[in-house]
C-alpha cells in the first residue's frame, strides 16, 4: 500500500510542479488586473488608503495617484499574461509592493489596532498578506533562473 501512495504522491507531485508558475502567473494576472482596474474607476475599497498613503508626496494629487497606481496594476496584470514578459511584470510588481507598505510605517492609526503592531486591523492585515505575493513572485522569477 506504501508504493500506492509514494506514486500517488509523485503523480500529484509532478502535475503541482508543472502547473504551480502558470497558476501563479494567472492568478497574478486575475488579481493585478481585477483590482487595478476598479481604482480608476472609483469602485475600489482600497481607494481612502492609496489617497492618504500619498497625500504628502508632492506634484500630483492624490486622486491622479489613485489613477497611476491602477493603471500600474492593470499593466503588471497584463504582463502576467505573457511568458516573456513576466520578469518586466515581476519588476513592476517590487515597486508596486514597495507603495502597499508604506502605510506599515505612515499611517500606523489606520493599518494597526491602538498603534499595536501585532493587532492589524483590516487593512493592516490586507497589506500584511502582500509578504505572500512577494514570495510567489520570486518563486516565479526563480523559474526562469532554472532555465537558463
């Protein structure tokens, strides 16, 4: 029964290695593209944040800001798509991340329960699960070193 289940295993093994990448690019591609593309027409939850997370960065609103960053995600989205193109999406994605988190450190009344930093509060844990978006990523990014 032993060897049943070792080759069970493998069967399933094999199929989890041939499809994990793809599945997270398309997932990347579902989830960049589908909640890009709601900031810039205003349906987005996460709209408040984006605005008060660059309220203070100078030049642009923060209403273009919400406009930028959607319009970034749409495009990291898109490049997800493409096989050839997932390192430049991968890129685009670090910086993206580098954004998400900077309410960790701004605007700690809003992403922390009384200013505690191990009691996040909905949208500190929303910013928190991205740690997982970045190591899907490079589990994607170190595919390609793997070929070549």
């Amino acid at each position: 029964m032993t060897s049943v289940l070792k080759k069970i295993d493998a069967t399933i093994a094999k199929y989890m290695k041939l499809w994990g990448v793809p599945a997270l690019r398309i997932s990347f591609a579902i989830i960049f593209f589908w909640f890009g593309i709601l900031k810039p027409f205003g349906l987005s939850a996460a709209i408040p944040l984006v605005k008060a997370t660059v309220v203070w960065l100078p030049f642009i609103e923060p209403d273009v800001w919400v406009h930028v960053i959607g319009w970034w995600e749409v495009t990291i989205g898109i490049l997800f798509l493409f096989k050839k193109a997932t390192r430049i999406a991968i890129a685009l994605l670090f910086l993206q991340m580098t954004g998400t988190f900077m309410p960790l450190v701004f605007l700690p009344e809003v992403v922390y329960q009384n200013n505690n930093v191990f009691l996040p509060t909905m949208e500190g844990q929303y910013i928190i699960k991205n740690l997982m978006i970045i190591s899907a990523a490079l589990v994607v990014g170190g595919k390609f070193y793997e070929k070549a």
